[in-house]
C-alpha cells in the first residue's frame, strides 16, 4: 500500500505553488481546465457551508493548501487546518500570509487518525480526504477524532465520493469510493446524525473516462476530457446539488443529536 503521507507530500511538491494550487488538491496533475471544473462544482455545492459569522471556530481537516481554510478565514472565522503532509501546512501558511489572514488561522501538522487538538468546533469541513484513507482501521479511527471534536450543535461537513450504489471503477491504491449508506453507518456509530445530504457532480461521465484517461494517447485524452467537462459543467453547476442521489460525490452534514445518548 502506497504511504499516505510520502503520497500527498509528492503531491505537493508537485504542484502547491502552481496558481491556486488545484493540481495538487483536486484532480492530481489533470489539465488546469478539469481541475477549474472540479474547484467550480465543490464550490457551489458547499456554498451554504462557507457562510460563517464572525468568531465562528471552523476545522479543516485535511486542509490542503488552504482552500476553503483562507475562504473562512476571510469572512471572520477563526479557522484551524490540519493536514498530514507538511508542505501542504506550509503552503497554507505562506498564503494566508500573502493574503493577510494569518492573525485568522493557523496551520498544524497533524494526522486525522490520531487528531487531538483538545477543543471542538462549530463547523467541520473534511473536503474529499476520508476518500483517500484506504486502510479501514485508520478510516474508523477518522471518523471518532472528527466527532469527538464537533462543538454541541456544531456541524460537521463531509465532501466525499460517495456513490448511491457500489463502483469501484475509480479505486486505486490512495482511494476509495465508499456508499454513501457506509459514511452514515460510520458517523452513525460515532454518534452523529446526517441532518442533509446534497449532489455535487451527477452527470457520470468523468467516472467512465478517468480509469482509461492515463493509457489513452494524450491528443485523444485531452481531446474526451474536453468532451467530458464541456457536457458536463452546465448540469453539474446548474443542478449539482439537487441531485444527490445520482452524484458521484455528495455534501453530508452531520450533527450530534441533543439529549442523552
Ligand atoms: C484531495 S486533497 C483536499 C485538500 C482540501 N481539503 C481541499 O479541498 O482543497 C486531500 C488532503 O487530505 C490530506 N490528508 C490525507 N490523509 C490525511 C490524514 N490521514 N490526516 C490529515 N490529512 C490528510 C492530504 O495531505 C491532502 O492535503
């Protein structure tokens, strides 16, 4: 199995300082188009989740380079991000510098396997990285640190590959398509509800080319993955987020119920 951490630390040496860095956070080293669909969709579908008020204390958890860190940041959240892989922390500092926001965030190395930071948080952000901790123990060990560490009536946001049936075209070594049922059994065990579930992504084209992007020759590659995100981009955008039972990945929010548990 491919070490996690060597994995997203090549990733990011790769490609954090290239423009908004999404090479290394989205779609890994995939043309800067695709991964500027890519950005676009997650985007929206999190909109109402990147409203915060002033004070707000938000985790990102598996932060990046800083993406929706610097985002929250910007409205007044106090934002804390964790990321396994240290050039990853220290590109976000070095933009929340650049932008004048470090005084909003800070920036830890830290594994979320083992996370603990000794507060909790009112807004949870896990942006597609419990679909790359393939091992299952260390997946179940996410999930506890991630809902032991929600405030009482926080929220907990989940972006994930999450399909409504089985696939596992798009599996590999750093990833995993889990159901969407198997990310509510896990919150579920760890005390958590889903309060709603949202789309992202339903037109399945992207699924059915990526397996054979890599082995085609580039011309026809670039020239389908053009295909792909032209048809796509206007349902996705348009209607991602209504139709989450037939997106790929969804946006589901989880809360701990009130009372005694
Ligand atoms: C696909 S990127 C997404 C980054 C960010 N959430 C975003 O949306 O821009 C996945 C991130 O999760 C981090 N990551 C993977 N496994 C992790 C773990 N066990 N603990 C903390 N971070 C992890 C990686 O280093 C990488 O920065």
């Amino acid at each position: 199995m491919t070490e996690p951490r060597l994995y997203w630390e090549e990733r990011a040496r790769r490609y954090l300082a290239e423009g908004a860095g999404l090479r290394a956070v989205c779609s890994y080293g995939m043309p800067g188009f695709y991964n500027g669909y890519i950005h676009l969709t997650q985007r929206l579908a999190l909109a109402p989740w990147l409203r915060v008020s002033p004070g707000t204390r938000v985790l990102d958890a598996g932060c990046g380079v800083g993406r929706w860190s610097l985002h929250l940041a910007a409205s007044g959240a106090r934002v804390t991000g964790i990321d396994l892989a240290r050039p990853m922390v220290e590109e976000a500092r070095r933009r929340a510098e650049r932008r004048g926001l470090a005084h909003h965030c800070r920036f830890l190395v830290a594994d979320l396997a083992h996370l603990d930071l000794g507060e909790r948080f009112d807004r949870i952000l896990v942006v597609t990285v419990l679909q790359h901790i393939v091992d299952p123990e260390r997946f179940r060990a996410a999930i506890g640190t991630l809902a032991a560490h929600v405030a009482p009536d926080g929220d907990l946001v989940v972006l994930e590959a999450a399909p409504s049936r089985p696939d596992v075209r798009c599996d590999s070594a750093t990833f995993r398509a889990r159901e969407v049922e198997e990310y509510r059994a896990a919150f579920a065990d760890a005390g958590l509800s889903c309060i709603t579930e949202s789309g992202v992504d339903p037109v399945p084209l992207k699924t059915r080319l990526l397996p054979f992007y890599a082995r085609l020759p580039r011309l026809v590659a670039l020239a389908a993955l053009s295909a792909v995100t032209a048809l796509s981009l206007p349902v996705d955008a348009l209607a991602g987020r209504r139709l989450a039972r037939a997106s790929w990945h969804k946006v589901l929010v989880f809360r701990r119920p009130r009372g005694p548990m």
